[in-house]
C-alpha cells in the first residue's frame, strides 16, 4: 500500500483535469492504496514568490499543508493542462512557494566552493505527471516535451524524486466527444489502480 497525494493544477474544478484525478484517485483507493488530494484552485495562498529565498519565506497554512502531505507521501501525481507550453501560472506559483531550500533541497552550507549539486530533501517518492495537451502527441514529443520536461528535471528530480513518469492525453479540446473522454478516464483509473 502505498501514500498517494494528487496535486491538481488546473483552476476551475470542472475540468478534464479534475476528473482525471478523480478516476486516477479511484483506481489506487480500490487497490487499496491511502489517497489524499490537493485542489490548487481551492487553496488560499499567494502564488508569487514576493521574497528573496534567502529570507525568512512565511507559508500561508494552506502550503504549510501541503508541505506535510508531501512529506508523508510515497507517491505524488501531478495532473494539469499543458498551456503555451508549459504549466499553468497557478501550478508553477505553487511549486515557487513550496518547492523551497530546506524543505525540497538543501546546498551546503560549510564549504567555502559552491557546490552545485545541492542534497535533495524528497529522496525515497516517485511521481506521475498527467497532462493534457490540445496538439499532437508526436510535434508534442518533437518540442522535448516542453510542459513536462521541466516539471521532471528541474522540479523533481532536483528534488530527489525518482523515478517520475509521464502520460500526455493529445488532442484534448472542448469539442471532443464522450467516447474520448472516457478512453482518457478509463486510462487514468488504470494508471491509479497500478499506483504508477
């Protein structure tokens, strides 16, 4: 059994977004996993980082929150839409707030050398991201993934979490029909069900 905190990125609850969750959420709850989940669009926090790192960074309770659930957490899932090419504003506000030295990562501080691998605080949790794209999967992968690719290296992995996985769902509009959403969320129970 695994501890599985799903953070949600996208800002209105009605989302493709939300209900991937929510199957991705069902499928590990009937596997016996323990899931709790994170609303982005429902939490009170500022999401601009408005001080220097290197200050005294207070956290609103809600990230004060999510910190907790992250530490506890053996697996996190990050499901969000994938706009101009990368995550929304309100995601990546998140991560600036809550990805901070000495809770996700650490430089050391006794040596007179800077040492550019800092240590990486999350070690020991892996990671799924879902996102949603309205182009094609493949010109998706020709840009190096760009909505991901970030979120991976310099999100997670500097953070120690490994390994981190990816499902693009391509091609997702408004217009699209009910066979295809529902493909998409049977896919996404699936995933949760593996608790990958």
């Amino acid at each position: 059994m695994k501890n599985i905190l799903i953070i949600i990125g996208h800002t209105r609850s009605t989302s493709l977004s939300h209900a991937i969750a929510e199957k991705y959420a069902k499928g590990a709850r009937e596997s016996g996993n323990h899931v709790k989940m994170l609303n982005l669009s429902k939490m009170n926090f500022d999401p601009v980082l408005h001080d220097d790192l290197t200050k005294n960074n207070i956290l609103e309770p809600d990230l004060k929150k999510a910190q907790k659930e992250i530490m506890l957490a053996d697996h996190l899932v990050f499901v969000y839409p994938t706009w101009w090419g990368t995550m929304p504003s309100l995601l990546k506000g998140f991560i600036d707030r809550v990805f901070i030295p000495g809770f996700a990562y650490e430089y050391e501080k006794t040596s007179r050398k800077f040492n550019p691998f800092p240590e990486r605080l999350l070690k020991g949790k892996s990671a799924r991201i879902i996102t949603t794209t309205g182009g094609s999967r493949l010109i998706y992968m020709l840009l190096t993934n760009p909505g991901t690719w970030g979120m991976r290296h310099f999100v997670l992995y500097f953070s120690g979490v490994r390994p981190v996985r990816t499902t693009i769902f391509s091609k997702v509009h408004p217009g699209m029909d009910a066979k295809r959403v529902k493909k998409i969320l049977e896919k996404a129970e699936k995933l949760g069900k593996r608790a990958a």
